[in-house]
C-alpha cells in the first residue's frame, strides 16, 4: 500500500509521510455544550467530557495502527474549575489505555464562559506496513465491539460500550484487518462507506442484534472486519452483523 500526504475519507485523521514508510498521524475531536456550565445542553462533570473527548481522539488513531506520541487540549474554559476537570479526564482516560505521553494545554484566561467546550488532537507515528487501512477482503465478516449509546445513555463504566483500551487490545489481533470507530452516522454508515471504498458489497445478517442507524455518540462502538473462523477472546459484546462479498 502507497499513501501519499491525505486526510482519511470520513475520518478525524491525517496522515503525514515523514520518512520512507513512516507517517505522522493526527487525530482529532470536541466537545461543546456538554458539561456543568450555565448554558451546556447535556449535564455531566466537566472530568467525564473529558475522558469521552480524549477517548475517541484516541480511539481514531490507535483504529489504524499507529502509536500515540503526544496530545494537545485546547479548552476554552477558564483554568479552574473546569479545565482542571477537563485535564483529570483526559489524563485518566490516557492512564487507563496504559499511555504516559506530554500533555500540551490552553485555557481561556481572559474571557467568562457559559459553555464547556474542549479540543483534543492526539499525535502519533505508524509505519506503512503496521497501518490498518484498506486490509478488508471480499468474504470478511462485519463484527461490531460494544453497543451504540449516545447522549445521556453514555456513561463511564457501562460494560456494553468500546473504549480506548479496547480499541488497542483489537488491534493486537494479527486476524483483524480493518478497526473504524463509529460516530454520529452510526453503523450501517460505517459500514457502507467501508464497502464503498473497499470495492464490495454489504449482505446483512437476517437478523441485526443492535440498532445500525443509530447514532453511537463519543464511539461507544466500533466495526471490525476479519474471517469468519476469528476468534476475539477477552473483549466483549462482540456482534456478528454480515458479510462483506
């Protein structure tokens, strides 16, 4: 596979050639409104926006199969006590996916906030022959790891939902080809796009286990492709969802 300089179809992710068959990759995401704030739309603490945030910048670029190298947080909040709330998160979330990484960070000094709102961008480096893109093969299964959630349905612990560590965990299975994290557009999205670009077609299980038009929210699932004898032990739910042919 030969990439050039691109910014992933669909995806929060750029890679950078900076050698001969290594890449930078850049991954991002935000969050606005969510939080402990006056005008925030959904209530939760500023440490659970955090964790969320960090987990799905995360989550975009270990999916392809590259090391996390640093990560900035630009919170337009002030300092205390949001961005301290925001920061505890985010170092958390790192901690529980086994990174210890430099942290760069920027809150808002100067202007009174009445919404939460934070940035994360996760730096990394892959080198071409480890990048998971464009490994799907016709006759590989769809799989899906956790359950779409969004909104006040998410929360920290819910063992239904995929996580950063998760994400690493899955791409440690040598079987596995393709990992995408899925947002807002939800699973029959994902995996549309998935076909499209890997020159298939989707055949549907007759019957699907989890709603795959609904939003998945901060990625509280991810799709997977793989042959159909895989075995992915100790991460779980796992669906079954068609075949890719």
């Amino acid at each position: 596979m030969s990439l050039k300089n691109k910014a992933l179809p669909n995806r929060d992710v750029v890679l950078i050639k900076i050698q001969q068959e290594k890449y930078l990759a850049v991954a991002c995401d935000s969050a606005g409104g969510i939080g402990e704030k006056e005008r925030d739309v959904v209530k939760v603490s500023p440490y659970i926006t955090g964790r969320f945030t960090c987990r799905v910048a995360l989550m975009e670029l270990l999916a392809i199969g590259a090391k996390p190298l640093t990560i900035a947080a630009t919170i337009s909040c002030e300092p205390s006590p949001t961005g301290e709330g925001l920061l505890k998160g985010i170092k958390d979330e790192l901690s529980a996916c086994g990174l210890d990484i430099p942290l760069a960070i920027s809150t808002e000094k100067n202007i009174p906030t009445c919404q939460t709102a934070l940035g994360v961008t996760v730096v990394g480096i892959a080198d071409e022959q480890g990048l998971r893109m464009g490994r799907t093969k016709s006759g590989d299964i769809i799989y899906c790891l956790g359950v779409p959630k969004v909104a006040n349905e998410v929360f920290l612990d819910d063992p239904e939902i995929a996580d950063a560590l998760a994400v690493k965990q899955l791409s440690a299975f040598s079987e596995v080809h393709d990992i995408i994290p899925v947002g807002s557009r939800g699973i029959k999205g994902e995996v549309e796009h998935l076909a499209l670009v890997s020159g298939l077609s989707v055949r549907w299980e007759s019957v699907l286990p989890v709603n795959t038009e609904k939003s998945a929210g901060p990625s509280t699932c991810v799709i997977f492709t793989a042959p159909e004898d895989v075995e992915i032990k100790g991460l779980r739910p796992v669906f079954r969802l068609g075949t890719l042919v």
